[in-house]
C-alpha cells in the first residue's frame, strides 16, 4: 500500500511540475504576442475555454 500511495505521489508531482513548465511557456508566449498585438494575447486566451484557465490557475 505505501508503494502505490508512493507511486501516485511521484506521478501527481511529475504531472503538477510538467503543468507548471507548460503554464511557463504559454504566459512567456502570450507576454512576447502581448507586446506585438495586444488584442492577439486576449484573443488566444479567449478561445482556450474556462477548463484551460482552470488549469493555468492550479
């Protein structure tokens, strides 16, 4: 049993750490098209949809 719960852990801290790298990324991409084209960056938020957001705000 403290294998499994073991296991799950190091999944769910690899998967969180995975997500965090991502969010990085994409809000890095979203400031550079910010600052070319304000309305692009609120427009590529706009269309990710609120299961997105839920995740960018874990």
């Amino acid at each position: 049993m403290h294998a499994a719960d073991a296991f799950v852990a190091g999944v769910m801290k690899n998967l969180a750490a995975a997500f965090a790298k991502h969010k990085r990324e994409l809000e890095g991409q979203w400031n550079r098209m910010s600052r070319r084209a304000p309305k692009t960056g609120a427009m590529v938020c706009g269309t990710t949809g609120p299961w997105f957001n839920l995740l960018l705000t874990a």
